[in-house]
C-alpha cells in the first residue's frame, strides 16, 4: 500500500481534520504538528506529510546525507520509497497512535 506524498505547507492551508485529510486531529493537534514540523525544518530537516488510502498517516522528517543539498523535499520522494521496511514501519506506528517519523538518509559507501 503505497502512501500519498505531501508538502509540509499542507498543514498551512487549511483545516486537515474538516477535509477529512487526517480524520484524528484537532485543530490543538495542527497547531502542535506545525510547531514539530518548524522545528523539525530548523534542525536541517525536509518534512513531508504521508497519507495511506486507509487514512493512517505521518509526518516525516527526513535528514539527507551530509554534503547533499537538496531544494526540493519532493527530491526525498524515491529514497523514502525504495525503502519499503521504513514505510512499513511508519505505517505500523501510525496505527498504533505514533504520528512522527525522522528519518536519516545515507550515502552507500562504493566499494572498489
């Protein structure tokens, strides 16, 4: 089950819990993801939000390797992707009530 990708402003323009978007938070619950996500983006991090078909959702954190500049988070998109043990696991915590994820990106060492 593949989730919908999201910007991090979503959580600006409007009311997730009226457009049924994140049907379990308040408008108290946007105002504290919104202090996360701020947060979370002054410590070097790209946020996303991700949203499965069933509704479970997360916001992500994601910190690029070191040294990659990244100006785009929609950049992040096929490295959270191929990591399918990462998406299964935040979409188990989601269920379980945990809706934050951080997420640090490495480079592959070449080997020669």
């Amino acid at each position: 089950m593949t989730p919908m990708f999201l910007p991090q402003t979503t959580s600006d323009t409007g009311d997730l819990l009226g457009i049924g978007l994140l049907p379990n938070v308040t408008a108290k619950g946007q105002d504290r993801l919104r202090t996360l996500r701020d947060d979370a983006i002054s410590k070097g991090a790209h946020v996303m939000l991700l949203v499965w078909p069933s509704r479970e959702w997360v916001m992500l954190s994601i910190e690029p390797p070191e040294g990659v500049l990244v100006e785009d988070t929609e950049q992040l998109i096929p490295s959270v992707q191929a990591n399918v043990t990462a998406l299964e696991l935040m979409l188990t915590n989601s269920r379980h009530g945990n809706h934050l994820f951080w997420m640090n990106l490495s480079r592959i060492a070449s080997q020669h």
